[in-house]
C-alpha cells in the first residue's frame, strides 16, 4: 500500500450548506442558519438536536419539508440509512402539500443524496433533474440550486462522462459565487481540482496537473480571505490535497517539498486538534508524513507516523476499520523491509482481522440499501395500485350516476305509470345494486391479492440477483486474498527452516507464487467464469503459461500494476514488461490496451 492509496479522494459533497431563508418562516430560517454553523464546526450531534427542536415546533408543510430534508441528510451521512430514509418520506410527504416548488425541490434534492450513498446514479440524475424543474424561474434559493448540480456532477463522475461532469461542476461554481457562499466557493473549486486530476491520471498531460493545483490553490486562498465562513473538513482536505501534490507530483527537491507539504499540514492538524474536522484525516495527514519519511529513507520515521495515526483514530472512538486495515498493511511491508519478520507477521495477522470487520461492516450498510431500496420499489408498487384505485373509483362514480339517473327516470315513469307496482320495483333495484357492489368488491380485491403478489415475487427475484452477484464479487476478491496469506505463511516457514533471513525477496519471486496458490484461484474463477481460462487459450497466438494466466487473472479484475507488482513482491517495471509480453502473445497492436482488452472479451 502506497501513501497515495491512503490520501483522502479529492471530493466530499457538502451536506447540508447555509440555506436562504425567503421561503421558510423566521424561526424556520434562523434555524437552518444555525444548523449551517454547527456543520462548519463538524457538530453533527448539535445539528440534529436543534432540528428536532424546530420540526417540534412548527406544521407548515413548506417548513418541514426543509426540516425534515436535512434531518434525512445528517443521518444518511452517518450511515443511518433507514433513519435517513424516514426523515426523507416525511419531508416530500409535506413536499407533496407544499405551496412552494422551492420546498418540493429540496426534498428531492434528500431523496438525490441518498440515492447517491445508495450508489444508483440512474435515480440520482433523475431526482436532481426533478428538483431543478421546480426550481425554474426561482433564483431566491440559489444553495438548492447548487446542492442539485453538485449530486448531477456526483452521479455522472461515476460514469467519467467528462463534459457532463464539467457543466455541473462549472454550474455548482457559479452559483457558489451568486450565493456569496465562501464554503461553496471552496468546494467547487475542490471538484474542479480533482476533475482535472483524474484527466491527468488518464492523460499524463501536463496541463491537467496546473489546472489542478491551480485550482487547490483558489480553495485555499478562499479560506484564508474567510477562515470563519470555511469549514473545518474543507480546510483539510484542501491542506491534504496539497500537500499531496507535493509529496506525487512536485519536481524540486525532497527537502523543499517537504517544508511546503508540512505547512499544510500544519493547519490541517490544527482543525483535527480542535475537533472541527473528523478525526479519520488524521490517517491522511500522518500518511503523507510517512511517504516522505520513506522518500528520505527513514523507514523507522515512517512506522511511527502511521502508529501516531491509529493513535488517532483509537482515541476518536469510532469503526474506522477499512482505514486501519490499510495502515497496518503499510506497517507490515516497512516491518518486511526492515527484515522484522516477528512484527510483520503480527501487522500482517491484525490487518486480516481489520479486513473482516470492515467487511462485516460493509454487509450491515449493504443490508441497509437493500432494505432501502426495497421499501422504495414496494411504496412505489403501492402508490400506483392507489393511483388506479383513484381511476377506477372516479370512473365508478360516473357508472353509479349513469344509472342512478336511469334509476330516477324509470322510477318516475313507473310511478306514473303503474304506482301499484312502485314497491316491488324498489325492492328488486336495490337487490341488483346490491349485487353489483358485492361484485365489485370481490374483483377489486382480487386485482388487488394478484398484484400484491406479482410485486413480491419481482422484488424477491431481484434481490436473489443482487446477493447472487455481490457473492460472486466477494468469492473472486477472496480468492486472491487467501492466494496472498498462503504465500506469506509458505515463506516465513521456509525462513525458519533455512535460518536465512537474506534471501526472502529472491524467494518470493521463485516458482512457488505460480504452483499450488493459483490453481486453488483458478479453480474458483473457473466455477464463476468457466470459460475464461479456455477463452484466454483460444484468443492467444502463443502458449499461455500458468503466470501468464495469474497476471490475465490480476488484470480481469482490474488491478493496477502497483497492486499486481505488490501482490507478486516485484517491481513495477517487471509488471509492465510482463504486460507487453502478454500482448505480444495476444497478438494485439500497441495502440491496444491489454486490460481493455480483458474487459471486453466474452468470458
């Protein structure tokens, strides 16, 4: 693991921004305010403690359905997915009876956020667009309107639909600056930096690379024109971004871009000390501290920065799990390079144990979507039955005057005419009305039971399909963790055998890494994908070896050369010669990328 697997990404989304209060009441607005300074302080907790005390307290429909579409957002940003999703039903219950589009508009714009924690980007462009809508011609709440591009620049950066991302990031800045937002501000211009930099990533332009740091500069100029009007998270991953770019990409020397990353941090600590950013940063920042100990040489500099990081996070309280998994693989490799076997193989042992319980983890929030999603499809599924419930009433309702007209003038005709038959009449009309109501009411039923049941049905047949396919995921994922643990206990008990403790990297690139390991790995890949190893064969020009087959393997599941050259204890320039080697092999042209290549097949 790298220092830069450990940096922050680029980007968060604003949770819950300061809110213009022309479409709220006073009490309202002043609340909203006041919930807006708590989250510049990174006070969740006091956030929702003084929502709770608004929504108590006011039964405008227009006012809770802002109430209610932050109280959903705090939580859904905590992973309080189910809480989140009732606060998000209560406020476009009262969005639906709502005078204002402004407050219809940020419901949807909580019902957007979750759908994008809930990773459907499909859902997320299409709520976004409704929010907008209401939205036009309104240009009193300009964060709304800022709030609803930022999650369309969110959905399609998962699709790396560059001129999509480009127009809502722009928009987003736009209107930051219209709404005299200096933490806005900020925050765009963050999106903007990291839009560049994954170009650059891409691209390995130059250009991409100033635009980017160009732009971190903006964010932090920003902050240092209005400390107090910036929040403590965007300060920090500001600081980090930077001093980031120092530690991967600046070009003059070691020392110099040391003491301008150390500024940086420098702030950053300051906010983390005072609890105005959360504390899982601290991994961020003692991390770049590490990768620069380790570009100096001193690996020991760089054992204690990450130790100070779980330190950290210990002391903060909360599951930081996945980020303390990748610190202690970054303590076992300095441990391996220091020939501590003893100490790696405890780091190497206590990170297994942290990956198991971010997976668990992982499986709790997954559980949490699937409900979600599965209660939205059934509400959904429910408002449409009611929907041709209300039709099919309305046209019952014309049917019955149709005949009870019909009635009246038979009666009345009847009464004229033969008024010695009138009782019998009566009596034998209301037997047949009677009989239609009964009618009617065992078909509606009838409609209903069978619709109830093929919904059902349709949403146990899809979430079969998602657990089949997340299950099928995890097994190759599993696969190669198990390959790279039996690998690890082979060698340390080679090393006690021999005695030798010199020889350990020579040993792990011998032929053991290509035996038994990898055919228990290409026996499991062969029961999910069993034509993939007799595809490869096929479409190969030349005979395929069992490493050639573990590096197409590595690649089909898209790991980097960093990762594969890290798996295998080799150097990336072995990975990459290994690569053109297979497209030798492939026969495929030099403009051709060999991973798309794999992707695309049929296997």
């Amino acid at each position: 693991m790298s220092v830069t697997d450990i940096v922050l990404s680029l980007l968060f989304l604003l949770l819950c921004p300061s809110l213009s209060a022309q479409h709220t009441a006073d009490f309202t607005g002043a609340t909203l305010e006041r919930v807006d300074q708590l989250q510049l302080q990174n006070n969740t907790e006091g956030a929702i403690s003084v929502l709770e005390t608004a929504i108590g307290r006011t039964t405008s429909p227009d006012d809770l359905s802002y109430l209610y579409a932050y109280q959903s957002g705090l939580y859904v940003s905590m992973d309080s997915l189910l809480i989140g999703k009732k606060y998000l039903d209560l406020s476009l219950e009262n969005a639906r009876k709502a005078k204002r589009n402004t407050s219809k508009a940020v419901a949807y714009r909580a019902k957007a956020y979750l759908n994008n924690i809930l990773n459907l980007p499909d859902s997320v462009v299409k709520d976004a667009l409704t929010g907008l809508k209401y939205l036009e011609g309104d240009d009193e709440d300009l964060i709304t309107t800022y709030n609803l591009n930022y999650l369309l620049y969110s959905a399609y950066s998962k699709w790396d639909a560059e001129e999509k991302m480009e127009k809502y990031i722009r928009t987003c800045a736009a209107y930051a600056v219209r709404a005299q937002s200096p933490n806005l501000q900020a925050n765009a211009n963050n999106g903007i930096s990291s839009m560049y930099l994954a170009r650059y990533r891409r691209t390995h332009r130059s250009n991409f690379l100033d635009s980017s740091y160009y732009y971190l500069n903006n964010a932090f100029a920003i902050h240092q024109k209005h400390p107090e009007k910036v929040s403590g998270n965007t300060l920090v991953i500001t600081c980090i971004n930077l001093a980031n770019y120092y530690l991967d990409f600046d070009g003059t020397g070691v020392a110099e871009r040391k003491q301008k990353a150390f500024d940086y941090l420098a702030l950053a600590e300051e906010k983390l000390n005072s609890k105005a950013a959360s504390a899982d940063k601290w991994i961020n920042v003692l991390g770049i501290k590490s990768g620069f100990a380790k570009l100096e040489g001193n690996v020991s500099l760089a054992e204690r920065y990450l130790l100070q990081g779980l330190g950290q996070l210990a002391s903060d309280g909360g599951n930081y799990f996945k980020l303390e998994y990748l610190v202690n693989k970054e303590l076992a490799d300095i441990s391996r390079k220091k020939d501590n076997l003893k100490s790696a193989l405890v780091y190497q042992q206590k990170a297994e144990e942290l990956l198991k319980k971010s997976f668990d983890e992982q499986q709790l929030l997954n559980a949490q979507k699937l409900e979600i999603q599965y209660e939205t499809e059934k509400k959904d599924q429910q408002l449409t039955l009611l929907n041709a419930r209300a039709a099919f009433q309305k046209r019952q309702n014309y049917l019955y005057v149709g005949i009870a007209a019909a009635l009246v003038f038979a009666l009345v005709f009847m009464f004229l005419s033969y008024h010695f038959k009138l009782r019998y009449s009566i009596e034998r009309e209301k037997k047949i009305q009677q009989e239609m109501e009964e009618g009617e009411r065992r078909m509606t039923i009838q409609i209903q039971l069978e619709k109830e049941e093929q919904a059902r049905l349709k949403a146990e047949q899809e979430l079969l399909e998602m657990k089949r396919q997340q299950l099928e995921k995890e097994t190759l994922t599993n696969s190669l963790i198990i390959a790279h643990k039996n690998d690890m206990f082979r060698q340390i008990q080679d090393k006690i055998q021999e005695g030798d403790t010199g020889n350990i990297q020579k040993l792990l690139k011998e032929e053991l890494l290509m035996r038994a390991d990898f055919e228990d790995i290409k026996m499991q890949i062969q029961e999910l994908h069993p034509n993939f190893f007799s595809h490869l064969s096929e479409k190969a020009s030349q005979r395929l070896t069992s490493l050639d087959l573990k590096y197409c393997a590595y690649l089909y599941l898209k790991m980097t050369t960093k990762q594969i050259a890290q798996l295998l204890h080799v150097e990336p320039q072995s990975v990459r010669m290994f690569k053109y080697r297979l497209k030798q092999k492939f026969g495929l042209d030099k403009d051709l990328d060999l991973e798309d290549f794999l992707q695309s097949a049929d296997f």
